[in-house]
C-alpha cells in the first residue's frame, strides 16, 4: 500500500507590469493608428470586455522587462506571501507561450534570475492551459514526497509582439489582429507545500486534470507555421527569417471561427467532471475560469448553471476586464487576486477552469480550502488517512480529508 | 515471529537448550521494560496522541542520524575482535555491518524530503543519550569476542522491526507524508526483521553459554536504557 502526501496551496502572488492601460491608450503603446486597424481594435475590444491590462512596454512601446522578471516578480510576491525563500523551494515548474528566447528552456532562466538553492525545474511549454500542466508537475511531485515545497508560476509578455513594427508589410487578417488586441502581459505565482499554511488558510489540491482533443480539432491558434497545418519545410525553422516574416509566420494567429467549437467542447469537459464525480455540484462554492472574452464569459456561466441551478455571480470570479487576458498567467492571476479579496471559509470548494484554444485542450483543478491546523485523527483509525491509490496519470485525486 | 515473541514457544520446545529458552524469557523482560519506558516518552506520547508535528518528526530523525551513522561502524569494529574461535559470531557481524552501512543515506533522503537541510543534518552532534549509547557500543565492541553485543542488537533490531513501521505509519497518518518522506522506518520493519530472525537463529545455536546469556542480557539492559534516553533526550 502506497501512501501519498497531500499538496496545499499556501502562497499566492501576482505581477503586472507598469500602470494599467486603458482602451484608449494601447494604441499609443502597440502602434495601429490606422483607420481600419482602429475600427478593428474598437470592435474587438467591445466584444472582449477588457477595460484595462498591463504591457511590459514604455510611454513610447519599448520594453520595460523580460518575461522571465515579470514570472520572478510573481514568484517573490508568492513567496513573500508564504513567508519563505527561494532558498527553501525544491522544485520550480514554469508556464509560459513563449519565453524571451530559444534556448535555453524558460524555467531554467526563471531559477537563474530567482536564485535560491538546487532544484528541480520544469518549463511548460503550450499556451493557457500550460499553467496547470505545470500545476499538475508541481503538486504529483510534492503528493509523491519528492519535494516538500514547489513553486508554480504562468507568465506571459506577448506585447512586444502585437507592436505596429511586426505587422508592417504583412499581409495580415482578422485571424492576426483578433489577439493583438486580446492578449496583454503579467504573472502570476503559486507555492505548493505539502502541509498546510502553519497560520492561515490554505488550498488544498484534490486534484488536477488535463486533457487534449488535438486528436480531433486542428490547429486553433498558432504561429511560426504558414498555413494552419504544420509540414515538413513550412515552419519558421525551415526558411530564411525574412522569408518567415514576410510569410507572417511570427504573427500569433487564432482562426476565430472556431471559438465557438472550443466552447462547446470546453463545456462538455466541465459536464463530464459533473458525470465521473470529480466535481460535486452540490458542493462546488467558487468557480474561477480563464476565458478570452466576456462572450465565453456569459456561454460558460449559462452553462454551469444548467448543472449547478445555485450558481450566482457572487461565486464565480474573473478579473480578465481589469488584468486583461495573460494567457497561461491569467488562472494564477486570477486566484490570487480571488484570494485576496474574498471571503473563504474552511470547507469551501474552488473550481479553476483554463480551456486553451490552440489546439483543443482543456485543464481543471479543483481545491478545498482547508484551516491552518488540521486536528489529527485518532490512533484508531489506521490506516493512514492520505493514502490512496493513484488514479490516471492525467489526474492526481487526493483523498487524505485532513481539513 | 520475532524474539520476544518467541519466548514462550522456546520454553515449551523440549528441544530447545535450557540456556537459550532461559535467555529468551530473560530478553523479553528487558523488552517489555523497555516498552513501558517508550510510553511514557514525550515524542512518542505526542505520537500517539495525534498531537505530535511534523518539526517533532524533523528532530526525531536528526537526533537518530547521528547515531544511526555510527551503526555499522561498532557492529564492524565487533567483528574485528571475534577471533576464530567465534567464527560464526564473527560472519554474522561482518555481514550485518555491510547490510547496515548506508542507513543513514536512506534516513537524509527522508529529512531532506520533509523539508530540511542535508548540510545541517550532516553538520548535527549527538544528543546527550545517543553520545552515551554510541559510547558504550563502540567501548563494547573493542572487548574480544564482544558476543553480550547481541543483547544490543536484540534491542536495536527489535526496535526496527516492532516499532518504526508502526511510528511510520503514524507519522504519515497525523502528518500526512508520503512513503518517499518515512524510507528509513518503513525499510526497517523488513530489513530487522530479518536481522533478529537471524539472531534468533545464533542464540539457538549452542555458542551462548551462561556467562555469554548473562552478558547478552545485561549488555540489552544498559542498551535498551540509553535508546530510550536518546529519545528523551532530544536536541540535548
């Protein structure tokens, strides 16, 4: 019989670089002046419901930082928030799209910006949902006891590429202006710790599960490649660099008429959560979802209202209007930011829901929020409550009820 | 089946020599001793009540390693001075200190897995019982033909296999580790099990006579008395 530890969520932290920036400023950050980029930008931007976002950009759109400070400036804020130092984390598992360069791996300059001790590092590569695939590394390893505390963090700085210089002379449709007005920078961190908070409420992991339809979706969202399916000698790797931005291979593209297809799919993941048990609607008290744009906002709450006739506004939280859309850096934004500012009380359930567009996947983690000092159970009781069998690779199901 | 529960089969066995089965009745007492002290130490008292944290479990295995690393090292320098005579005391010895020797690597996995330093557990002393006990071992050990020793081993093995996987087993319960953060406790039940069916195995043989039971049982009095004060006597 193998025992598993139990992994908690005991910091939170969050970064945003620079003031926040109103709809009427991003083009003095971003460029698009034109009349027909502007009539673009005001129709996206009425759709999506950002109101404000952060860029790592000055007054004039030069950059400020680099992804990977924005994601230690996350992780310091988590850090600082639990207490602890880089010092004492073992493991530092990183999302992001894209990192400042090639190579090497992004969670390799991550820790070598952070600091601290050796550890183990892992960098999530995917878009949205690469947050809690990097979640998932973090907490398997800590339930497992390989490592008593981990730090998590999503980051994104996709700005300096929405800039008017990379999309002059190229041909580019709604496909390649829909993000550029969508997507903004920030990071947000997370520490996972295989005992609760010594003083103050933590999160428990129960579990976190990912999945992949790219088996029956094609690409959704993309760059680096010429068409929307990827072959050998068309990709950014294979040609002259010019060539590859005069083919605007490094525009960020989503093919937007499949949204709704994402959508319906995402829901249909969340449903099956309900179907299989690992969410019970009669006691999930919060949902958190990352979604792009208010529209999803309103077809996901309808949604889960058909399944959980209880759900008010008051239990669903999203800041994508005030800290824009971060990407893999949005969910852990939002919690924080969650966390903060609303009232939790021991017991409670939290839903965090992150569909990703780029080719179909989806990932979920559910958490309990669990008070400082779990009373033990009596000596009778063997054998140990946080054992428990491990489930499916994609799911990591905790059963140790220790709140 | 371990020693002390084997006592009363061994003086029911009309095979068994007067000697042994006598040694056996006489190990068992210092055993049940040694339990009734255990209960009343702190550590082990908050164990049981649930009560115990997981900083109580840190020091348990700090304090241990120290001693733990000198395991193997009294158990070889034993062997050293069985002469030929004690040949198979002498095997035994050599064999036990090898199976030994990496313990305490298994014992720093696990701290280090429950969040504390490998360097400052490397850098730790002994507390006052372990200096005591290590003290007296290796005094033991450089005796010739050193066999009371396997009234130590009685104790030590004995703990390993009775106890450990029952303090594991706790300490995951109350504190919720894994198997990967409780190795060194949970790999004793199996490897001193072993150890003391071994043992068993000697003591039967015909080598101990009555001087040699009477120092097994004194040398597992005096061993059984400074484990226990080793845990007492934490960060001391």
């Amino acid at each position: 019989m193998a025992s598993l530890a139990t992994a908690y969520l005991t910091g939170f932290g969050s970064y945003l670089p620079g003031p926040p920036v109103g709809n009427d400023e991003i083009a003095s950050r971003l460029g698009g002046t034109d009349a027909v980029t502007e009539r673009i930008r005001r129709r996206i931007l009425e759709q999506n419901g950002i109101r404000q976002r952060h860029y790592a950009l000055d007054a004039d759109g030069e950059p400020t930082e680099l992804n990977e400070e924005l994601a230690v400036n996350a992780l310091r804020a988590a850090l600082d928030d639990r207490g602890i130092d880089a010092v004492d984390l073992r493991m530092l598992a990183c999302a992001t799209t894209m990192g400042d360069v090639l190579v090497p791996g992004f969670a390799s300059m991550v820790h070598g910006r952070l600091g601290g001790g050796p550890m183990q590092t892992l960098s999530a590569s995917g878009v949205c949902a690469s947050s809690l695939a990097a979640l998932d590394a973090a907490v398997s390893k800590v339930r497992l006891g390989d490592h008593p505390r981990a730090a998590v963090v999503g980051s994104e700085l996709p700005s300096r590429s929405l800039r008017e210089r990379r999309y002059e002379g190229i041909r580019a449709g709604m496909d390649a202006h829909f993000l550029r007005w969508m997507l903004s920078d920030g990071a947000g961190a997370v520490i996972v710790e295989f005992q609760p908070h010594p003083t103050r409420l933590s999160l428990r992991v129960d579990w976190v599960r990912q999945v992949s339809l790219a088996h029956e979706h094609p690409v959704c969202m993309r760059a680096g490649m010429s068409g929307a399916e990827a072959e050998a000698g068309g990709t950014w790797q294979d040609c002259a660099m010019g060539e590859a931005d005069a083919a605007g291979m490094f525009l960020l593209r989503q093919d937007v008429s499949m949204l709704d297809e994402l959508a319906e799919a995402g829901i249909a993941q969340f449903e099956e959560l309900v179907d299989t048990g690992l969410v019970d609607v009669r006691h999930l008290d919060h949902v958190i979802c990352h979604y792009s744009t208010n529209v999803f906002r309103d077809v996901a709450f309808e949604a889960l209202r058909r399944r959980i006739p209880s759900l008010d506004t008051d239990r669903w939280f999203s800041n994508l209007e005030t800290r824009g859309n971060t990407g893999s850096a949005s969910i852990f934004i939002a919690l924080e930011e969650a966390w903060r500012t609303r009232d939790f009380a021991p017991g409670e359930t939290i839903l965090l829901a992150v569909p990703e567009s780029g080719r179909f996947s989806f990932a979920f983690a559910h958490l309990t929020v669990v008070a400082p000092q779990a009373s033990a159970p009596p000596a009778s009781s063997l054998p140990s409550s946080s054992s428990s069998s491990a489930p499916s690779s994609t799911t990591s199901a905790s059963s140790g009820a220790r709140a | 089946m371990t020693l002390a529960d084997s006592s009363i089969d061994s003086t029911t066995d009309s095979n068994a020599a007067d000697i042994p089965a006598s040694l056996f009745e006489r190990l068992a007492g210092v055993w049940a001793t040694l339990e009734e002290r255990l209960d009343r130490v702190p550590i082990l008292q908050r164990l049981a009540d649930g009560t115990v944290t997981l900083h109580d479990y840190q020091r348990l295995l700090f304090n241990l390693r120290q001693q733990v690393i000198d395991g193997s090292p009294w158990i070889a320098r034993a062997a050293s001075n069985f002469d030929v005579e004690h040949f198979e005391l002498r095997s035994a010895a050599i064999r036990h200190a090898e199976e030994e020797h990496r313990d305490h690597l298994m014992l720093e996995r696990d701290y280090v897995a429950v969040g504390g330093s490998l360097a400052e557990l490397r850098a730790g002393r002994k507390n006052l019982g372990s200096e005591a006990l290590s003290g007296y071992l290796f005094h033991y050990a450089d005796r010739p033909n050193p066999a009371g020793l396997l009234g130590a081993m009685f104790i030590i093995e004995g703990l390993g296999a009775r106890r450990a996987a029952e303090w594991a087993a706790r300490f995951q319960e109350v504190l919720g580790l894994a198997d990967n953060q409780v190795h060194f406790m949970i790999y004793h039940q199996e490897a001193d099990g072993q150890h003391t069916g071994d043992m068993e195995g000697i003591l039967t043989s015909g080598l101990i006579d009555a001087t040699t039971a009477d120092e097994i049982v004194r040398c597992a009095e005096v061993v059984a008395r400074l484990y226990a004060l080793q845990l007492e006597e934490l960060d001391n």
